[in-house]
C-alpha cells in the first residue's frame, strides 16, 4: 500500500527499474527476440540502463530505458524545470519508443518520470501516445478507452484534461498536423492540497503498468495482417515525420543533451529507417489521404 512515507526517490525509483523489467519480459514474450542492455553512468552523477531490442519479429527497433540521474542543474534545465538560482535536481523514470517492422502495427511512445529538487519542489509526467502508420477507427477506440479508463480510476477531470494536452504537445507546427492519434500526456504534477503525493504516483504508477498490455495487443492483432511495398515506403515517410518531431519539438530529448545525458540512448527513439520524399501528395481517396485527414487536433477518438 503506498503511503505519504513510502513515496520517496528511493522508492520511485525502485518501481521505475521494476516496470522496466516487467515491460521488457512481456515485450520479449510477444515478439521472441530479446533486449540487448547496456548499462551506463553519468559523470555528473547518477546513470541508466537501456535496453534495445533490434531486427525483432514484431519490433524491428525499439527501446525501454531507465534512468537516474542527479546533480546541479544548468542554466537550460532550470529554464526547463521553471527553477531559479543554483539547484540540484534529482530525476528518474523510464522512457520507451518501439518502431514495428509491419506498418500496420503502430509506433508506440511511454514516459513515466519523476523530478526533485534541493529546494523541496517535486513533481511526476508521462504519458503514452501512439502513432499509427495507418490509423484505423477501431484501433484508436481501443487505445484511447483504455487510457480513459485508467485516468477515470483517480479523478474524472484527468483523461480530458490529459487528452487534450497530448493532442498540443504532439504536434508538428511545421507540418500543421499531429504526430498520430495522441494518447495522455501530463506534467508538474505536484503534490497539493487537494492531489496528495501519493495519489499522484498511484496514478503514474498504473500509467506505467498499462503500457504493456496494450501494445502487446496491437503486436499480437495486428501483426499477420498482410501488407506491400506501397505501405512500407509510406512508413518510412511516417517515421521522418515523427523524427522531426523528436528531434525539433520534444522537451524530453532536449533534456536529455541539455543535461549531459548519453547521446545513444536519448537518440534511441530515431526509427532504424526513414525517407523523406519532396513535396509528397497521397493519392486522393487513399488510406494515405485518410490517414493524414485525421492527423488532427480535438478528435474524440473514445466515443467514436
């Protein structure tokens, strides 16, 4: 039972390594390759493993990593972490990213983590959205009536508070459209008087968890579905576009070499392949064009 006492760094941490070799396990059993682990330190202090498993039956490159990581925070993260004057941080959590070979199983993104700081602010984020090559109605139901499911469990206000904060922040405002079907996405969850600290990890705790049993299910449905060369070339340019995302838009990644991070495992969320075409119009009336139609903001996917 989790208690205001139990929820310390120790502790966070100590569930952060667990999902971690729970995710792993489950992944491994549902495609048959296995992760590859690299453990890791950073010389400011603190470290990580990151686990990458490569040319998979199911996952072609993915990634599950964990990190714990400390030290003075430099101009750029206290930007980030809104902190002002010389402070030490304290940050953990576990990162995933998994890239199929078959596009029309979806790309997946998980983030659970935890920040500390020597002046006596703390706060969780995460969240798990997903990108479909191809989005599929039924799919994008499922996936997101399954997060609904998990917010409404802690307060009725989270999916839709949180649903639409993945719809803002996955988004390419180069490209005018979002990175897939969104999912959850939340951050500086701090404890309060009203959100005690250990509510608020009971919730990323079960963010966590679910992680596993729902991308196992896409692997397991969608992968003997048939697919050709025409689906993979619009893949790769799928997978370009969440490069750019990855590499221009997202906070974590600017973190993570902000903070001294090591650069392979920030990096591991680049797909193993991905093509740029100039100037590229889908075919009108295509799954291409549907695809991107609804690559949109404000979309109510759980009651369609």
């Amino acid at each position: 039972m989790v208690t205001p006492e139990s929820v310390d760094k120790q502790a966070i941490t100590e569930f952060f390594t667990g999902l971690q070799d729970r995710i792993c396990q489950a992944l491994e059993a549902a495609d048959g390759a296995r992760f590859h682990e690299d453990l890791y330190e950073r010389a400011e202090g603190g470290g990580g493993r990151t686990r990458v498993l490569q040319n998979g039956n199911v996952i072609e490159k993915g990634g599950v990593l964990f990190s714990a990581v400390y030290g003075p925070a430099s101009e750029s993260v206290r930007k980030q972490m809104n902190a002002e004057g010389p402070v030490e941080f304290y940050a953990t959590g576990v990162s995933i990213v998994l890239h199929p070979r078959n596009p029309l199983v979806p790309i997946i993104h998980m983030n659970v983590r935890y920040f500390e700081l020597s002046t006596g602010d703390c706060w969780f984020g995460g969240g798990i959205d997903m990108s479909p090559h191809y989005i599929d109605a039924d799919d994008a139901r499922w996936f997101h009536r399954q997060l609904k499911t998990v917010c409404d469990r802690h307060h009725p206000d989270y999916y839709p508070k949180y649903k639409a904060w993945a719809d803002d922040y996955f988004y390419i405002p180069h490209r005018s459209e979002t990175r897939g079907i969104g999912g959850i996405f939340f951050d500086y969850l701090r404890p309060s008087d009203t959100r005690k600290k250990e509510d608020l990890f009971a919730f990323v705790q079960e963010v966590g968890n679910a992680f596993a049993p729902i991308y196992t299910h896409f692997m397991e449905k969608n992968n003997p579905l048939a697919y050709g060369e025409r689906e993979k070339q619009w893949q790769f340019l799928r997978r370009g576009r969440y490069v750019e995302f990855n590499l221009v838009w997202d906070r974590g990644t600017k973190f993570g070499l902000e903070s001294n991070g090591r650069t392979e495992s920030i990096l591991m969320s680049m797909p193993p392949q991905a093509n740029w075409t100039y100037d590229f119009r889908p075919e009108p009336g295509s799954r291409e064009e549907q695809t991107l139609n609804q690559l949109r903001k404000g979309i109510n996917w759980a009651d369609l």
